[in-house]
C-alpha cells in the first residue's frame, strides 16, 4: 500500500462546516497567495505554474503552464473556467464551488492576473443551484474585500468577474461549446483547428478555458512553489488530485491522494479511502476516469494512479472518476447505459455520433432486454467502428469533438470483456441478472 | 408592455451590462424569466431578444438546446431522479419505477394537482450518495422509495419551502454590482503591462547577451 500523508492541496478546508464563507477563508491563510502573485510580475507566476508541471484537471490533461503559454498575443483576451463538470461519475468540482469557492476564485484571480486578462468568467454547471449561489457570494464578498474589481489589493492591476450559469447540457463541458454557450448560442463544439480557445476563444479573442480543479490548486502553487507541487507525485504527473469513487464500494466519496503513488487496488480498499467492495464481494470491472475511459478488469487494480500509466494500459485517467462494478453488476446493462447518456447529449453535428448514438443505444437495449440476435454483437461493433475507425485507445476522431469517439469506450471493452455474458442475454432471451 | 417586472427589467438590464456582448446575457435571462413566471414563456423569449438584440427565433432556439430550459409550464416542484451509471448501480430504476407509481406519472408527466413533475435525469454529480433526486436543482441524497415519499409529503406540505424555492429561481444570491472596471481602463491596464512585460523581456536578453 502506498496511501502517501501527502498535504491536502485542494481539500485543506473540508472539515469546517463554514468552509464556504469569507471568514474562514481569510483564518486559513486566504487569499495570501493572491497578494504575494500581485507582488511579483505576472510571468513569474506564470513561471511556478511551469514549474510545477499542474496537468489540466477537466480530462484531457494538458499542462497548465504550457496551454498558458499558447495564449495568442493580443490587446483583448479572455479567461474561462470550465465547472460545468458533467461527466456521468464525475463530482469533484461540485465539491470544490460549494465548500470551497473562495479558493476557486482566488485561482481564478492569479491566473487572471498572471494572464493579464481583460475580463474572466466563471462558468458553472445550471443544476449546481447551491454552487452557483455560494460562487456568486464568493465573486461579491472579493470585490468587498478589494481582491476583485479595481486596483486589487492596491496593485493597480484590475479585472472583473463574472459567474455565468449552464442550463443543462453535457456537451458544454467541451470548451468551445462552452464558449459558444457563454455567447448565448447553443452549446455546438467548434472545429479544431483553427478554434483552438487559446488562439481563437470568446468572441474570437484568444481565451484561456482551465478546469475548477486546475484553478483550485493556484494559491497552493504559489504559497509553496511550484517545485514543491512537482515534488509530488511522479514524472508527469505531479501534485495530487481528487479522485471521485463511486459504484459499488464501502466508502464511496471524494479522496485528495497523491498523484501516482496510490493504485487503483489503493483507493478502492485501503480503510481511510474506498474500504473495499460491498458485501465483500470481488471487483468484476471498473472505469478508471469517467465513462468517456474504456473499461477495466481487476487485472488492472495494481496500476497506479498516473496519467501515463493508465494511459498506455488502454485507458484513461479522465476526469478522475473511478466506478466500481462488483461480481453481481450485469455487464450490458452498465454498458448500455452509458451508451443511452451519449444518445441522449450528442449535439447533433456529426453523422457518426448523432446517427452511431442511436443505434448503439437501441442495439443495446434490445440485448439487455432479451430481444437480441447473435449478429447484433458484430453489428454494435461495426457501428462504433464506423464512429471511431479502428477502435483503438485513444481513438481515432471523425467528428468535431471527443464525444463521438467516447462512445464505443464502453460498449466496445464490454464486448470485448464479457462477451459470453452478452451471449448469455441472447441464448435466454433475457437478462440473467433482472 | 414588457413582460419583465420592473424590477426583473433591472435585473436584466444589470446582467446584460456584465457581458462584452449583449448576447451573452440569453441564457442567465432565460432563467430569470423561468424565475418569474416558473417557465420561459413565449411572452418572456420576445422581450429576451429585444433587450439583447437577436430575434425570438434564435431565443427559441437557443433555449431548445438545454434541458433546464422549459417552454411549457412544469408543476411546481420538479422532481429529477437520475438513473445514471452510479446510482443505477445503487437502485435508480427501481426508485423510478417506484416514484412513477406511486406519483401515477411518467417522466416528463405533472400530477394534476399541479405539485410535481417528474423527470429522469443524466447525472447530478453527486453519485457517492446514491440515488440521487434533486427538487428544483436542490439535492436530497441517498434516496429510497420511503424516503422518496416522504419527500413528496413534505414538499406538497410546504416543508421544504424554505431550501426549496420555486421552480425556475435558480439562484437566491445576485451579484451585487455591475461591472468595477470601465472597459477604457482595462485596455489601458493591459496595454501598459504588455509594454512592461517587453521591456523586462529585452532587458533580460541583453544581460543574457552580456554575459556571453
Ligand atoms: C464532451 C466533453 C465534455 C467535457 N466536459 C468537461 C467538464 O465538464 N469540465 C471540464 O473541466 N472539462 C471538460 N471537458 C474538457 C474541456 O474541453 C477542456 O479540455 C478543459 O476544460 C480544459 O481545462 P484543463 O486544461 O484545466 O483540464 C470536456 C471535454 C469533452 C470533449
Ligand atoms: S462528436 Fe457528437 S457531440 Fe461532438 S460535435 Fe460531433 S455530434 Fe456534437
Ligand atoms: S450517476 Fe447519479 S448523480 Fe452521478
């Protein structure tokens, strides 16, 4: 076991039930970082983010300091915070805007500054009513407080912020289709090239889109350094990071670790994180970082939580959320509900995804409900061939965005782990778990 | 005649002043209208793309895009249960099926006395207390059938009235001000730190050349 006592970066205030409000916040050290960024010019800040080799929380895993540094050189530029945080299993943002906003906005205010940014926007997921509440109370108390708005903090630096809520679609947590939704359109990915966000953004002005986790961990990195984050954790992956754990374990729940040193064996049974599988059964699968990742089996529990590592096992740590399927866990039915989330968001734009969703869907449905035949197997293949050519990992991409391409990520693996438990469904013309 | 309040119309006008472009303000509008009227009516789209300068078409169809976003009246408390994968694992469908019986409607169906529409929803990202089911975007966790009849009681009983507001206000919090910086300021702001930057980046490639 390699459950590290690595500090709590991004979680330090949890245990307080206040842990939301100004005053908390300013007896906990506060928006010191902010004042001590303020003091220093805005590339050395950017600087200990470099240094610290932060990887980009909200999935894909891009270092922070490197996409900072993509920021197209121009008068007007933008930055974005992506909470829209949607990802089925994934909810370890929620956590960070409702218990802990004021650290999202101090991230939030030394990227801005470290960026000299014209203006910031903080988006947030419409159904996180709570969230949007504490955010905006969060945004208000700061400019009371002198650490947003004009002259902050005597600095002569200035900027605004601005909490700007969803309403309600998964594919806006893609960040051109969160920029499209931020102009008021519908949330419709942009091609990629040329709308990188950091060439091309917000009202086509360069536009940088980070992550809530991402942000959350700026006051740390500049307190203690960036060379002491990127003492955490191994090789790339630095730091440490929530994970969320769900499925069938003892203690699901938020778990800060650090990166890389714990297993996925770790946080599913270790006492003080997941306590193991309920009723003591075994691990049968799990999705090592949202249902966007091909699946797992219990081969894979003594990989350690490393973007790398997992990365070339044939998945991905994602959006860092862990599901856990015991012994008993019909194997179609998880699958296709997964597949069922991806009909129902696919925007529309691309004909595999659109058209590839549906089917998958129905085709699936029809398995787990006993109506299916032998050749539906190659069919469901087939058609997530078509959606992403090859069905390897990463994925090939023929559409706009990584949503198509996501799809076959579970219906795919599942096939190819539990292939005779979908033949099973077809034999008996039923699920064997209803 | 507008279809804002006057004090809505404020409100708006307020939110639409934080944006670069008006058009940013469509969908916090929208759920200002929902807050007003428990919808977004076809009254509120018209005056929407008045005040931020785009046709009632596009407000529909802007809106059409996003889940939260009703075109029709909805009961008075809508109550989500999401079946995704997590709380799938912990019991979401039998909780679905319980709540439809015992409500006697289906997803997207509001009982006659106007008290509460039922939806499946995608997940709420609150899966390590599964199921889930929120009321008008408020969570209550955990749920089971007992616990989820219980939660009606208290709902057509008004209990819940004080963490639960009605259906459409998204938010009890506003932001306080428009925007602190004027925009001439910011630009001036940036283009001096721009310089600066420069300079402090010459000034340390000719120490560097120096050296050499
Ligand atoms: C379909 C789809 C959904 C996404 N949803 C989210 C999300 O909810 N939150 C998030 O931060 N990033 C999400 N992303 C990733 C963003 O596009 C983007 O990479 C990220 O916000 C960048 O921030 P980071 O570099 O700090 O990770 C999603 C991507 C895709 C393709
Ligand atoms: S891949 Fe799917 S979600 Fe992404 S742009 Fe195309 S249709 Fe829309
Ligand atoms: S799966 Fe239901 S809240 Fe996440």
């Amino acid at each position: 076991m390699t459950v590290t006592q690595a500090p709590k970066i991004v979680t330090s205030r949890m245990g307080y039930d206040d842990s939301h409000t100004l005053e908390r916040y300013l007896a906990t050290g506060g928006y010191e970082a902010l004042k001590k960024a303020l003091s220093m010019n805005p590339e050395a800040v950017h600087d200990e983010v470099t240094a610290s080799n932060l990887l980009g929380r909200g999935g894909a895993g891009f270092e922070a300091g490197r996409k900072w540094s993509m920021l197209r050189p121009n008068p007007v530029r933008y930055l974005v915070v992506n909470g829209d945080e949607s990802e089925p299993a994934t909810f370890k943002d929620r956590e960070l805007i409702e218990r802990d906003p004021h650290q999202l906005v101090e991230g939030v205010l030394i990227a801005a500054y470290s960026l000299q940014v014209t203006q910031a926007f903080i988006y947030i997921r419409g159904e996180f009513a709570l969230g949007i509440e504490r955010v905006t109370q969060a945004v208000n108390e700061a400019y009371s407080h002198g650490a947003c708005g004009n002259n902050i903090f005597g600095s002569g630096f200035s900027v605004d912020l601005v909490v700007h809520p969803g309403a309600g679609a998964y594919i806006c947590g893609e960040e051109t289709a969160l920029i499209e939704s931020l102009e008021g359109k519908r949330g419709f990915p942009r091609i990629k090239p040329p709308f990188f966000p950091a060439a091309i953004g917000l009202y086509g002005e360069p536009t940088i889109v980070n992550n809530v986790e991402t942000m959350s961990n700026l006051p740390w990195i500049v307190l203690n350094g960036g060379e002491a984050f990127a003492a955490l954790g191994e090789g790339r992956s630095t730091g440490t990071r929530i994970f969320a754990l769900s499925g069938h374990v003892n203690q699901p729940g938020t778990y800060e670790v650090e990166m890389a040193k714990p297993t996925f064996r770790d946080i599913i049974f270790d006492p003080s994180l997941g306590g193991g599988v309920r009723l003591g059964r075994d691990v049968k699968a799990f999705i090592p970082g949202g249902v966007s990742a091909p699946w797992f089996g219990p081969e894979h529990l003594d990989l350690r939580l490393d973007q790398d590592e997992v990365g070339k096992a044939g998945s991905m740590l994602g959006s860092g959320s862990i599901v856990v399927m015991d012994s008993a866990t019909c194997p179609v039915r998880a699958a296709w509900r997964i597949a069922r989330f991806f009909k129902r968001e696919s925007c529309g734009q691309c004909t595999p995804c659109r058209e590839g969703s549906g089917w998958v869907d129905k085709t699936m449905r029809r398995i787990e409900e006993g109506a299916g035949r032998e050749e539906d197997l190659d069919l469901l293949l087939d058609i997530c061939d078509n959606i992403a050519p090859g069905l390897t990992w990463p994925p090939a991409q023929t559409t706009i965005c990584v949503l198509g391409p996501s799809i076959p990520s579970s219906v795919v693996w599942a096939i190819r782990m539990f292939r005779d438990e979908f033949l099973v469904h077809i034999k008996d013309g039923a699920c064997p778990y209803a | 005649m507008g279809h804002f309040t006057p004090e809505n119309l404020a409100k708006a006008k307020n939110t639409i002043s934080v944006y670069p472009q008006a058009r940013s303000a469509l969908i916090p509008l929208c759920h200002l209208a929902q807050s007003q009227d428990g919808y977004l009516s076809e009254e509120a789209m018209v005056e929407i793309a008045e005040l931020v300068g785009v046709s009632p078409a596009e407000v529909r169809g802007t809106a059409s895009f996003y889940d939260m976003l009703h075109t029709e009246p909805v009961g008075k408390h809508l109550v989500s249960i999401c079946t995704n994968i997590a709380c799938m694992l912990a019991g979401a469908y039998e909780l679905l099926e319980h709540a439809t019986e015992s409500l006697g409607v289906h997803s997207g169906q509001t009982t006659s006395d106007g008290e509460i529409t039922l939806e499946e929803v995608e997940c709420i990202a609150a899966c390590d207390r599964a199921p889930c089911v929120s009321v008008n975007h408020r969570f209550f966790l955990d749920v089971d059938p007992d616990t989820f009849d219980q939660l009606m009681t208290d709902l057509r009983s008004g209990k819940h009235s004080s963490e639960v507001p009605s259906h459409g206000t998204l938010s009890r919090v506003e932001r306080s001000l428009g925007l602190a910086v004027p925009r001439e300021q910011v630009a001036e702001e940036r283009a001096a730190a721009d310089k600066a930057r420069a300079e402090r980046k010459a000034k340390a490639e000719a120490a560097g050349a120096d050296k050499k």
